[in-house]
C-alpha cells in the first residue's frame, strides 16, 4: 500500500473503510483517531452480541451478512475495505463476494485480506488462495502486498482491462443499469460493474474539506451548488436550536443516527463534536446515500415499514427531519405509531429523539399521544419524560426523552 513512511492510511488516500465480519470493531477503534471513518458489519453467529459491544463502545457498526443479497451501502463508496482474521468463503460461488466488495470500493480502492491463523496449518489453504489468486486478477484487482497470510489488492482505475478480461471470457460484465436503484434487499449479482462515471472520476478531497465538498453525486441527482449551500447553513443553524431545546450535555451523546438524512447536513453540523452519525436514507427517497458518502460520512438504506438491523437501546439521539409526514404521504404499509415503536427500541433509556417536521404532522403524533388512550403510542407514554413540542427555527420540533 502507498503510504508515506509513518504507515499512516491517510497518506494512501483512505478517508472511509469498510470493515467486513468487524467483531467489536476495535480496527474502527484504532483508525477513528486518524479521522478515517468505518463502517463496521458482522452478522448475529456464534461471536455472539458484537455490534452490541461494539455500539457500547461507542463505535458506529450494524448487523449485517455477506451472504445472498447486496449489502445496503452504494456503489463507489469506500476506499478501503478490510477483512481480519475473516471466515468469509470469497473464493466459493465464482467470487460472487468478492464482487460485491467491487461494488463498494472506489476506483484505486484497496481490499485487505487477511485469513485466520488457523489457516496456516490447513492442507485446503493453497488450493482456496490459488482460486483468490485467479478470480481477483481476473477482475484486475492488482496484488501490491503480501505477508504470511494477508494479502493487499487494489481495484483498478478504469475499465479497460475488465473490458478486455470481459471479451477474453475472463469474467461477466453486468448488463448497464438504465436507472440503478439502491442497493436495498437486491439479490446479490455474479458479474461486475463498469464504472459508468468512470470519464467524470471526481478525487475527492480528504476531511475535513470533504465534508463540504459539491460532489458529482449531488449533481446527479439536480441538487445545485445553491441548494447545497442553503442546505448546510439551514442545518447549522437548526442544530443549535436543537442543543437548546434538548439541553443536554453533548459528551454524554456519542450514538446518533439521523433516520432520514437527505444530504447528510444534520451529521456534518455535528461534525465537531465527538459523536459519530449513522444517516439513513429511506429505500422509498430521493436516492441521496452516494452523496452523503462523498462528504466522507457513513450510512445506510432503510425502509422504516421494518426494523433497523441493530440491538435495542443502541443510540444517545435520534433525529427524524419530515419522516413522518414523508411515510405518511408515500408510503403504504406503515404509520407514525409504527415509527416511533422502532425509535422507542432503538433509543436508550433518558436518552433524546428530536423530530423536525410540518406542524400538523407533529401535532396528529402528540396528539395521539394526549388524546387517544387506545393507541400503541399513548400506552407508552408512561415511558416517555420529556415531551415537548416547540417552534424550532422555521418547522417544528418535537422532543421525547425515553425513560429508565
Ligand atoms: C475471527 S472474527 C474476526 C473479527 C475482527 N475482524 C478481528 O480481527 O478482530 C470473524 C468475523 O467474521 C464475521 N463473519 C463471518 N462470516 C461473515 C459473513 N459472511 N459476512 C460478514 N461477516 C462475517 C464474524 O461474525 C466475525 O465478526
């Protein structure tokens, strides 16, 4: 790997990691200083609650598997995806993983593999690094390092050696998306992508500049420089309406997952702060993820009609901005009360939800709760302390702090 001669990631460019099987996500841990920011999965097996400790250490993770469908981050997101002491059969089903981390990595991204020590003394190991060997330089991932059982590759720039690799019957070319939808419980796929926006490849900048960067992503989707900017002035403001309204002491929040994020503005406000965000951004809106992960942030999709892959009692603060109304409008299936049931597991106890949204909307949630003793919501207001709803610069707000 390229780094200058302190070794540290940065000087290789890696500013977002993908840490696959991250058991506690201690490598999530050790990069968090050094401002590269991971996203850290491991499914619910025999390693028991690890994205529970994980989470209790203050480290941003989810439950996930690499498995049978694509996982839920965009295409061209990380520049780094890591694997340690990792039971993943990569070499099995014709490389279809090793595919999906293709996805996921941006062009001179880097996939560090490293086997478990048990491997050494396996008499299947050299046949399982041979089939590595052929499929990775099939797909011309280029091996820069290697050492005992970890090996470093890293993705190509452009596609010209997939294309001839391709026409050589090296490997499958997947068939150009008209319109690609997110990678939201898509069934996973045995070829690779080219990279259409190969001819604009935007170098991103490192954070901190990244964080504020006008990406390509944007303009895809007619987000103009102008809006952008209204964008993150709106959400510094607002977030210190909000520290007023929750009054809180902000070194006890470090878990913070912004459930409808837009274009990440809400996280970057809180940028400073020693928390880190999980933006979601909901299966059913505007696909804004790959914007939001060019600013050097880390998220998800969702649809919230189900539950979030995460323990419960897992966030210091949740935040929804024009959720409800947004499922209320849009989606079939699921209502307010389904909502807040699943932010009423994930939140921790004494802990803050803030919701930012049209002031009818927030008054039908309140006024579920007051009024209608037979509803979901009203039952549990026994749990909640705090309930308030107030005008929040130019919406309206509603905070809720869960009880013990
Ligand atoms: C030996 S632990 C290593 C944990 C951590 N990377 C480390 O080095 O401390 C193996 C990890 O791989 C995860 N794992 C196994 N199969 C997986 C899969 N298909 N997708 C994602 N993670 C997987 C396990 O849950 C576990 O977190």
């Amino acid at each position: 790997m390229t780094t200058n001669e302190t070794g540290d990631l940065r000087t290789a460019g890696v500013v977002q990691v993908l840490d696959v099987g991250c058991g506690v996500a201690s490598f999530s841990a050790y990069l968090l200083p050094l401002d590269i920011h991971t996203m850290s999965f491991a499914p619910k097996d025999g390693h028991e609650n690890q994205i529970q400790f994980a989470l209790e250490r203050g480290i941003g993770a989810m439950i996930a598997v690499l498995a049978t469908k694509q996982l839920p981050f965009p295409s061209n997101s990380f520049e780094m995806a890591h694997c340690s002491r990792c039971r993943v059969d990569w070499h099995e089903d014709d490389g279809i993983l090793l595919k999906e981390v293709d996805r996921l990595l941006r062009p001179n991204g880097y996939f560090v593999y490293s086997a478990p020590p048990a491997y050494r003394k396996d008499k299947d190991f050299p046949t399982i690094w041979k089939k590595l060997s052929n499929l990775t330089s099939a797909m011309c991932w280029k091996l820069i390092a290697q050492q005992v059982q970890t090996a470093i590759w890293v993705k190509p720039e452009d596609d010209l050696c997939r294309q001839q690799n391709a026409e050589r019957k090296l490997l499958t070319l997947c068939e150009p998306e008209e319109d690609p939808v997110p990678s939201w419980r898509s069934p996973l796929r045995n070829c690779l992508r080219l990279n259409p926006d190969q001819p604009y490849f935007q170098k991103l900048p490192p954070r901190p500049e990244r964080l504020s960067v006008y990406s390509r992503s944007l303009e895809k989707i007619g987000v103009t420089p102008e809006k952008f900017d209204k964008h993150n002035r709106f959400w510094r403001e607002q977030v210190s309406e909000y520290w007023k309204l929750i009054g809180v002491n902000l070194t006890e929040i470090r878990n913070v997952m912004d459930m409808n994020a837009y274009y990440g503005g809400f996280s970057v406000a809180l940028s400073a702060l020693p928390m880190w965000v999980m933006n979601i951004v909901p299966a059913t809106m505007s696909n804004t993820l790959s914007a939001i992960y060019d600013r050097g942030l880390i998220g998800a999709y969702h649809d919230w009609c189900v539950p979030f892959s995460t323990y419960p009692r897992s966030y210091d603060l949740l935040h929804t901005f024009h959720l409800f109304s947004h499922y209320k409008d849009h989606v079939e299936g699921c209502g307010i009360e389904d909502i807040m049931l699943e932010m009423d597991r994930m939140i921790r106890p004494q802990k803050d939800a803030v919701s930012l949204d049209h002031s009818n909307t927030l008054v039908k949630s309140t006024s579920l709760n007051v009024l209608d003793n037979r509803t979901w919501i009203n039952s549990k207001m026994q749990c909640i302390r705090k309930f308030h709803i107030t005008s929040c610069g130019r919406s309206f707000a509603i905070t809720v702090t869960k009880e013990s």
